[in-house]
C-alpha cells in the first residue's frame, strides 16, 4: 500500500448545508451519534463489466475473487438492469433516479448533464454526509454536490491518466488507471472527517475498451482457450436491427485487427491510430518498449500463418477476451485493496458496499461486443452488496431491480426523505429480512416490470433508438423509426419492428415471436403493460409515434 493513503487524518468543519439541514429538522441528533447510526456508502462502479465474467454468477471463464467476496458475505442481485445501457444516461439514471427522458441525458453523442438538477449526493450532502467522486464522470458538466471530486478527463486513460481536481486544475498521474483511482478513494477516506457518514463514488474506467492492461497483467491468460458462446455465429434471422448493427466480431469495421486486437506489423506503427497512440505514447519509454514487445511477438506469429474466414473471426474473439480479462483481474485485486482497508479499519459493519457496472457487455453472444442493445447481456448488469449491520437479507436477491433505485435507496439507508419526483424503489425492503418482501414503494408491491429505453441512432455501432419491457417472463422492444435527417446522413432504411421474446423457451433471444398466433394473448398483454408504464414513467414516446412518426 502506497504511502500516499497512510497520511494522518484531519478533521473539517461541517459545510453550510449541513448547518441548515440541522435547522430544518433533517437530522436529529449530534454527530457522533449520526456517524453511528447512518451507514457510510461505497458505491464501486465499473464500465462495461459483464456478469458473464464475474465468478460468483456461475458462467465467468475466470475468478474473481474480491469481487465474489461481496456477494458471498453480502447479497447477490440476479435480475439486475439498466434503463438505458449507455456510460453517460446509466450514470444519470443513478445519480437522479429518474430514467433518461426524465434527467435529460438521453445519450453520450450530444448530451450534457445538467447540473443544477436535485441529485441524490446532493441531497446527502445537505443532510450531511460526506460526499466524493473519484474516477470516471463521463457526464461532460462539472460534477455538483460533491464535497471532493477526482474525475478522469472524458473516457480516461488507462497509462498515466489525467485528472480533473475539484478547483479546476489538471494533473497527469503516473501509473495504472485502476490503481491510481483505488489508491485517491483510500486516500480521501484517510482524510476525512471521522465524526461524520460518508457516501463514495469509485468509478473506475476498466473495463472499456481499448482494454489496455496493467503492464504486469500483459502475458495472463494467454495460454487459456475462451470457449464460444453457443450463439456465437448468430446470422440475426428475423431481427432487423440486429442484422443492421455496427459491433460485430467478425467485421473488420466494427473490432478492428490493429486498434483492438493490436495486431500490426512489428516495429511499424504507422497504421495504428491517433487515438490508440495517444494512449500507448502515454507510457515511458521503458514501458512503451515492454508494451510493444509483447504485441510484437504475438504479431509475429500471426503473420506466420494468418488465419482467415471464421478461424480469423475466432483469433479475434480469442485476443479480445483475453484484453478484456486481463483488465478485469487489475479490477478484481483493486477492489480487494479497497474491501482490505475498511476491513483493516473496522467500518464494514457499519459501511454498505456496492459493487456494480454502468451496464452489461457481450463477450461474443450473437457474434458482438459492446452494450446498447435490450438483450440481457447488456440490459443486464452485475450488482452485489455487503450491508451494513442491521440489514440481514443474505445470498440470492432475484426480484427486479434497475439502476434507477440506487439512488432512493441510499437516502432511504442514512434516513433521508426520498422525494416524490424520484422514479426509482428503494431496495431497503429486500435487504432486511433473509426472505423476498411484498412490500416497496410504489403501491404495496414490488415491481413486476421493468422499462428500458435507448436513444442513440445515428451513433457509434449504430444501434437503433428502441424501448421496450421485461417481465419475468417475456420481453417485448419496438425498434422505432429514425428523423428523415438521421436517414440523409446514414443511408439506412427505416426500421419500424416490434420484438418479443419468451425468456423462458428462447433465454438467448434468438427466436422473434412476434406476430405469432400462439402468443397473441401473450403479445396483447404485453403491450398493455408497456403503455401502462409509459404512462407511470411519463414517457410519451408512443403517443408522439403514433401522432407524427415522420418527425422522429
């Protein structure tokens, strides 16, 4: 551990919002009593990690045990979503609670948070809780209601990122991202006010593409073989939007040989991209000759016998799972750092730790990479939490949840009133008792249901704008017609499709069954529940359809 975390701790004087939530009568005893009773919060949020590389859901090709620590001293949530599987919108839905018509970040290409909107780490701040964001914010606006933030520059950068500090400055830190992120979150916790709760935001930029490793990680896994997903070479019969994506394996467009797979000739770098040398010429050049060793000799035996047709498809597959795995195992070992240190300083009895990702990701499931799309591999999303004392719920947690309810869930856990505007459920009530509750927020019940809409077409990877609904059973997605603009610039087709999936026959979401006689009723009923949660979330996007589909 760096010495950087073992600084004396100071004490600070309460803000202002504090002060005035006192008076208003939103806390109601002293400090010390306060810091004993509310919970601190350390929320972990990943990009683009994947339940199907995280041990403890059954299926990973590797271990990851800091990670299956949580789960296995805590809860495990197996029916986890997003609302829109998106960097940017899915931390809007989390700081908000609100789905992304309703915060206004709708997607990455051109949206800005706004700022000046109530947020839950607001909300905590006046209450009085400590309140940190260190890592990636991805948000484009500067990040309110935080007492303390670090933030990576736009993606980050995985060797020697820059920071953006709270008072505006910018430094470049030497080392891994990863590690760097984990050493600031231990280090503002040595800094803090002992006296007071906290709640912390550690985003971290793994596992985003480039999927660039800790230089130590850059020969792991190499010797392992990733089997194929079943429906790997998926030909997307009777899914138009499917067939139509920009994220494909097999495509040289879409995963590139030299940008992602880091095959170029050796010594010559001339082809790779600006990008891409941005973030490698950001080693020394002790480092960047380490670097370029490696991919130079697995260049070399790539070019001793290219493969081509589907053994290049799978060559590919195969480098990028083991990129990916690699960034994943520095992940892992951090939060293990992290779980180490408030361990060590006796606070996880009375800290909730959160481990989760902005979204799912395919590791070769229909033949793709990347998020966006409804299918549950990206509308799905890990999330396991180790609860403070007093909350007693253990194992398996499989009602429905979505990002949406992080939000009305840690201001419901430090006793602050969750506000009515707020569309999420807190997930207090499944955590109190080792059996599933009847009870939630909204009318009595959990959810049965759950809402997804994404907004970003024409963009990168080219995934159509669609919404849609999941049940416990079936799925129902409209793929919706794009503005005549959109269709000037991408010379695409409008596609106006309606999807519908029994998870429980069809788990991989290969067979549309929509239209089919035998699940008319099904289908009926289904598009019953969307308007009725369309109509619950406020979200007119079919009627709009319906009264002028030419100007969407």
């Amino acid at each position: 551990m760096s010495d950087m975390i073992r600084k004396p701790v100071s004490r600070v004087t309460a803000p202002r919002p504090f002060r005035e939530g006192l008076r208003v009568g939103l806390l109601f005893c002293s400090l010390p009593c306060l810091a004993q009773q509310r919970p601190n919060i350390v929320y972990i949020m990943t990009d683009d990690h994947t339940a199907q590389m995280m041990s403890c859901y059954g299926h990973s090709p590797i271990q990851t045990p800091n990670l299956d620590r949580i789960a296995e001293e805590g809860v495990r949530f197996t029916h986890s979503f997003v609302a829109n599987s998106l960097s940017g919108p899915s931390r809007a839905c989390m700081l908000t609670g609100k789905l992304s018509h309703k915060n206004g970040f709708t997607n990455n290409e051109h949206g800005v948070f706004d700022g000046s909107q109530q947020t839950m780490p607001k909300l905590m701040q006046q209450a009085g809780y400590q309140t940190a964001l260190i890592g990636k914010w991805h948000l484009v606006s500067t990040p309110t209601g935080f007492d303390h933030f670090d933030i990576l520059q736009g993606q980050g950068e995985y060797y020697n990122p820059t920071f953006i500090h709270r008072d505006g400055t910018r430094s470049r830190e030497q080392g891994y991202c990863t590690d760097i992120i984990t050493d600031k979150a231990i280090h503002w916790m040595e800094e803090r006010d002992p006296d007071r709760p906290f709640i912390l935001f550690v985003h971290h930029k793994a596992c985003h593409r480039d999927w660039l490793p800790d230089l130590k990680d850059l020969h792991e896994y190499e010797d392992q073989t990733f089997p194929l997903p079943a429906n790997f070479w998926d030909t997307w019969e009777g899914r138009q939007a499917a067939r139509q994506q920009e994220m494909s394996i097999a495509s040289p467009h879409d995963m590139d040989l030299i940008y992602d797979n880091k095959i170029y000739l050796p010594g010559d770098t001339s082809r790779l991209t600006w990008s891409y040398l941005n973030y490698v010429n950001r080693l020394d050049s002790a480092d960047r000759r380490r670097y370029f060793q490696f991919h130079d000799s697995l260049t070399r035996v790539f070019k001793s016998n290219p493969p081509t047709g589907r053994a290049l498809t799978e060559f590919k597959f195969q480098r990028y799972m083991r990129d990916y795995a690699k960034v994943t195992k520095s992940l892992d070992e951090n939060v293990g750092r992290l779980m180490q240190y408030l361990e060590d300083h006796d606070m996880l009895r009375n800290t909730l730790v959160v481990y989760t990702s902005d979204q799912g990701f395919y590791m070769g499931e229909h033949g793709w990479f990347d998020k966006r799309f409804m299918y549950e591999e990206s509308l799905n999303t890990p999330l396991v939490m180790r609860l403070p004392d007093g909350y007693e719920r253990r194992g398996i947690v499989d009602e429905m949840v979505q990002n949406i309810d992080y939000a009305p869930t840690f201001l419901d856990m430090a006793g602050i009133p969750v506000p009515d505007d707020i569309q999420g459920m807190s997930l207090v009530p499944l955590l109190k008792g080792p059996t599933s509750p009847s009870g939630g927020r909204r009318k009595g019940a959990w959810r049965s249901a759950i809402y997804y809409h994404f907004y970003e077409y024409p963009a990168e990877h080219m995934v159509r704008r669609h919404y849609g609904i999941r049940t416990e059973r079936y799925k129902l997605i409209h793929f919706y017609p794009h503005a005549p603009a959109d269709k000037d610039k991408t010379r695409r087709p409008y596609i106006d499709q309606w999807e519908l999936y029994d998870l429980q026959t069809d788990p991989s979401e290969m067979h549309n069954l929509y239209g089919n006689p035998k699940y008319r009723k099904v289908q009926k009923q289904m598009h019953r529940r969307l308007r009725q949660l369309q109509r619950e979330y406020d979200d007119p996007i079919e009627k709009e359809l319906q009264d002028n589909p030419s100007t969407l």
